[in-house]
C-alpha cells in the first residue's frame, strides 16, 4: 500500500544531498521577476548546473509580483524544487530527476518592496531576470514601473557599482532594447532623471533573450503521487518539463559570463552577440509548424500535439511541411536546420505532453503573419518563382485550414476582425473571391501573399475541398501523403 502525500515529508533543506554546494553560502547574485514553471526550469536549473560545476557562484531571488503566485511555496521549501524531465531523445524515452538549489528565498512585491529595492543595491546584485508574460511587458504595465524604480535605487544608493544586467525573456521580438526603451521613458519622471539616463547608458546592460522549453503544468494528481513516491517527499513546486531546453541570450560574451557565467551546456545555453539564428530557426521550424498545423488539426478533432504527430495523416502533414517546405523556406544552414527539425519532431511526439492546439491557436493571426508568412514568401524567392508557379502544398492547405477555421469565430484571436470582414463580404459559395480576398490583404500580413506563385491557386483549390469532402479528403489529396500513393486521388 502506498503512503498517501500527506505522509510524505515536506521538502526543505535537510533534503539538500551534503556532498553538493554550499548552497547556503552563495551570495544573492540574480534578481528575477516571475514564480512560475518556465523560469524553474529555465533560468534556476542552469544557475544550478552552474554552481555544481564551480562556473557560478550565486542564488537567485524570486520576486512575486503579482497576487497569485508560488513565492509561500518558494519559502516554505527553502527555494528547493525538483526538476523532472522528461520526452524523446533521437527517438527514445528519457526521464532525469534532480533536486535544484539554485533559489534563497522569495519576495512580495507588494508587501516587500523596500527589501528588493535594498537587495538591488547590493553590490554582488548584478542580474535581473523577468518572465512577465507579454500581458505585463508593455509601458503601461507594472513591471517596467517596477524595473526603473529598482534601478533608480541602485543609481541613487550604489551609483559607482558594477554594471548590471537585465536579460527579459518574455517572448517578444528584440526585448532588451524594447524593455531598454520603456525604462528610459519612465527615467525622466524621476529624480534627478537626464542623469539618471545617463547612468543606465553605463552601467546596466539590457540583453535580448530567447527561451524555449515546454513545461506541462501541474502534474495530475496520479503522476505527482508516482513522482513523490519515488523521491520519498512532497514538492509543491514539482516542476515537469522536456528534456529539450534552450537560453540564447544576446550579449558580448566575455563581459556577460564575466557577471553570469551560466553556459555550462552549451547546447542549451548560447550567450553570442547576435541570437538571429536561434529566434529564425525557434520562430519558423517550431512555431511556424504548430502555426501551420493547428487550424487542420482543430478542424479534424484531434486535441493535443502529440495525437497530430502520432496520427498516420497529420503526423505525415507535420514532417512534410516541416522537411520539404519550411526548412528549405529558411535561410539557415541546412544541416543545422534539418537537426533542428528532427528535435521538433522528437518534442511533438512526447509521451508525458498534452499540448492543446486550442491554446496554440490563441491569436492565430497574429501567429501566422510572424511565423508562416516568411516560410511562404522565402520558399517563392527560393523555389517558386523558378518552379513553374510551384507552391508550398502543405503550408497552402494550412492556410485553407486557417480561411475555413476562422468562420467559426473560435475565442482568443486579437485579430480575428481583421479576416472576418474577408467572410461577411462574399457569398457563401464564393470562395475563390474569399481566398483572393484575404491572400490579397497586405495590410493582414505585411505582404500581398497573392501575388506569390501558385499559392492562391492552391489555397483555392484546398479550401473547395475543405469545404465540400473535409480535413481527411484534403490530407489524403496532399501529394507524398502515404494515402496518396495508394488512392490516386489528387
């Protein structure tokens, strides 16, 4: 019989193993703005891979910001969680458990404020990091209020101090520079604010940054009982995430790992001066699949990530677009571009994921306009115009998917107005003038997507099908589909 979790010991300290690091002598080196999954198992378990390998020296604490949050938790557990990890590598199952220390405590910052304004004029005090969701990343928000105040603090209490730097990791395009232009316009309403200005030019560094690692969630209730019956504790801070993980963090390498010497892995964590090539090959292999994907995946039922990818029509749709289409759209080193493909394969397939195309599909549009819309006009530049008219098949009838997707009106699409009005001006058997229409809306995409060769023929073509034999005619019709060959159906 097993013990029920109430019987568990609550993790704390005297778990932490005596022949690891003194966690408790590091001094509090990082600030980071965020309690939730993605930076556990981001910025706290490369912190500790740092510190067990002598590269680092220094803790993190955690600033809670917001009404709901772990930062009781953070404290009641010493900052100790565990890091599960756990999905395919090269095809096989892998699961690593460890206990990561990288964490000394949490803050409020509602309640605590003064203790993080006295924290950042700590001399050894010299990262901060953020995780605010795109939501708190604008002027208008309470994080960049909060980052200046702080960084006021330090120019005020410690203006001779060493440079400090912010690395955001919320997922928006050049943050440190937009992050950089927010402080700065908070900057001059404050005290003694042109020279404050100009103290931010020399001492702080604000660092773009890209992350990608898939976290699942709270565990459910029977995985987390089987987790903790195997490490003998209870860990309300269970952190469960995919083997996969990766920082690239855009900075003068010497002068960051000189402050934040983290890249022990150095697969998982780059510090380069230009991370273009990691955000290219993130946003258009791995985002622009699941963007491509999730209005035909929708439209056929199926409900998570790894159901597309083991299903014999979508998992073929997926490694079509991903290997014949958008790695040959891209710009990066095709050997360097087909590794990372298989990797998103490998992460798609994940066993322990239940990753929702409901979600993906949150402001599809948008996603889109970023994500697909390049791949469609680099395979034109590349392949079209000299192919006869070809067009990107897959991706052609991924955006089919999207027109007939998008007449459902599905909640959560900022954008959905914007292709709306393409549908309430044609008649309902019109779709050829529906297709041109919205292909035609440069304003929609950044680009007159009808104009590239054979893509409105065949989005036209794929939406007609849709809409009169559905998803599973249309998959069977994708030419290389294994149902193709043996239908004959075009």
């Amino acid at each position: 019989m097993h013990p029920s979790r109430a019987e568990f010991p609550r993790l704390c300290a005297a778990h932490w193993p005596t022949g690891a690091y003194r966690r408790e002598r590091l001094p509090e080196r990082v600030l980071q703005f965020g309690t939730g999954m993605l930076l556990r198992a981001l910025c706290a378990a490369f912190v500790d891979v740092a510190n067990s390998a002598g590269a680092f020296s220094g803790r993190i604490v955690v600033i809670q910001s917001t009404p709901q949050g772990q930062a009781r938790a953070i404290n009641a557990q010493d900052g100790l969680f565990t890091l599960v990890e756990r999905g395919l590598e090269h095809g096989a199952s892998v699961e690593r458990t460890r206990l990561v220390g990288a964490i000394s405590r949490a803050l409020v910052a509602d309640a605590e404020w003064p203790a993080v304004r006295d924290l950042v004029a700590r001399p050894e005090l010299q990262v901060i990091v953020s995780n605010v969701t795109e939501a708190g990343f604008r002027p208008d928000a309470s994080f960049p209020a909060r980052l200046t105040d702080l960084l006021h603090a330090r120019f005020v209490r410690l203006p001779d101090g060493p440079t400090v730097f912010v690395i955001p990791t919320e997922l928006v395009d050049d943050n440190g520079p937009r992050l950089a232009t927010m402080v700065g316009g908070l900057a001059d309403g404050l005290e003694r604010g042109p020279e404050f200005r100009e103290w931010l030019g020399r001492r702080v560094r604000f660092c773009s940054s890209l992350v990608d690692r898939i976290t699942t969630g709270t565990p459910a209730r029977d995985v987390r009982a089987a987790l903790e019956q195997r490490l003998g504790y209870a860990d309300a801070l269970l952190t469960v995430a995919e083997p996969q993980a990766l920082w690239a963090i855009e900075a003068d390498p010497a002068e960051l790992r000189a402050t934040f010497g983290i890249d022990v892995l150095p697969e998982s964590v780059i510090i380069a001066p230009d991370i273009g090539f990691y955000r290219e090959r993130k946003l258009r292999l791995l985002n622009g699949a699941h963007t491509a994907t999730a209005p035909l995946a929708l439209l056929a039922g199926v409900r998570t990530v790894r159901e597309a990818a083991e299903h014999p029509r979508l998992g073929a749709f997926l490694h079509r677009i991903l290997f014949e289409e958008i790695v040959p759209a891209t710009d990066l080193p095709a050997d360097a571009a087909l590794a990372f493909a298989g990797t998103v394969i490998d992460r798609f397939r994940n066993p322990w994921l239940d990753h929702e195309w409901r979600v993906i599909a949150a402001n599809q549009t948008a996603k889109l306009r970023l994500r697909v819309v390049p791949s469609l006009t680099g395979f034109a530049r590349k392949r079209g115009a000299g192919g006869g008219g070809t067009a990107p098949q897959g991706l052609a009838l991924g955006l089919a998917a999207y027109l007939r997707w998008a007449r459902s009106h599905p909640a959560g699409d900022a954008d959905l107005p914007l292709i709306e009005r393409h549908w309430r001006t044609v008649e309902a058997n019109a779709l050829e003038e529906l297709a041109r229409a919205a292909l035609s809306d440069v304003d929609l995409w950044g680009v007159n997507l009808a104009e590239l060769p054979g893509l409105l023929e065949a989005t036209t073509r794929w939406l007609l099908l849709l809409e009169r034999d559905g998803v599973d005619a249309a998959l069977e019709a994708l030419p290389g589909m294994p149902e193709h060959t043996a239908t004959g159906r075009t």
